[in-house]
C-alpha cells in the first residue's frame, strides 16, 4: 500500500496496479522508487520518523517470515526474528540497519519475543514440532518453550515448556519476571 504520511489516500499496489515506470509521482510531485517482487519471500524492516519522514530501510531478509520488530527500551537497538524453511534466527541490529547481528540460530520456529525493560534481556517463544522429539507425547502437534537470551547473544537458556499455546510474553517493571498466557484445547 502506498499512502500518505498520515496514512489517508490509501491505494494497494500489486504488480498489476505498479505503474509502467520507475518512479511513482505525488501530489507534491516528489518521487518515490517503487520495486516489487514475485517471490513474495523478501521480508523488510523500515524506520520512519513520528512525523512520517525520513524513512529507511534498514534490514533485508529472503525467508519465510518474520516477527514483529521490537526497540529496545533504551532505544538503541532493535530485536527481530526470521523464519526460514529449516531453522530461524533471532537478529539484533542497531536503529540505522548497522551491526546486524545474529543472536540465536534454531531449527524451530521464533513466534514472538519481548525485551526486558532494562533492554539487557530478550525473551522470545519457540514453536516445535512435536514429531521432531520421538520421546515427547505425540496427542499434541506443536511444543512451545519460552527461552531467554543477553542482549549480546550469550547466555541462552530455556526457562519454560508447555503443550499449550502460549501468546503474549511480557516482563514486569524490574525485567526479574514474566508473564505470558497459556491456552489449551
């Protein structure tokens, strides 16, 4: 979708409504490149100002998907995790794209992750696939683990294992403990 900064005048692009050109004109006649893929596999990480100026790529990535982008709380860095057909990764990079930075490699898949308010800490959810684990309890499809890094990437360490679904992973004020919801069918 392209729009306007305070996100009226929405129009979807797709490849048959990108225009036959390199340059897509504004109102304000300034131009903006446009590009598009077929593979659908290419995933971005953007900045932009609260104003809507001054966007920025800032991390490309060919894989299957991605997490939701996360600042830590001092505003320094940012945390996201790729998904790929075989293993994932957890990344952290600085808030220009910068010193990208590989924190964590695993063969399952990263769901979600929260930073501790101290901006030292990542939690973050794995999903497995309980018949990767011939020893697990085969009634249920999926295990998820919640699992705690360093913001440098040392330090990795599973804290908590459950059959259940588990969303919404959250630290209290002191980054000491967290809360998370579990649910069961």
């Amino acid at each position: 979708i392209i729009m306007n900064a305070n996100a009226t005048n929405q129009q979807p692009l797709s490849k048959e409504t990108l225009p036959y050109s390199d340059y897509w004109l504004t109102d304000a006649k300034k131009k903006v490149k446009l590009a598009f893929t077929e593979s659908g596999t290419i995933w971005r990480i953007f900045t932009v100002d609260s104003d809507g100026k001054q966007p920025a790529e800032i991390f490309t990535e060919v894989c299957d998907s991605m997490t939701q982008p996360k600042w830590s709380y001092d505003g320094e860095v940012i945390c996201a995790a790729t998904n790929y057909i075989n293993f994932s990764t957890l990344w952290r990079l600085n808030k220009n794209g910068d010193l990208k930075s590989k924190l964590f490699t695993t063969k399952d898949k990263i769901k979600t992750l929260e930073w501790d308010p101290t901006s030292k800490r990542i939690a973050f959810l794995l999903e497995k696939n309980s018949k990767d684990y011939v020893w697990y309890n085969q009634e249920h499809d999926k295990i998820y683990q919640i699992w705690v890094i360093e913001r440098d990437g040392t330090n990795p360490r599973f804290i908590y294992e459950s059959v259940g679904i588990i969303n919404n992973i959250c630290w209290d004020d002191m980054g000491k403990n967290i809360a998370f919801d579990e649910t069961y069918s």
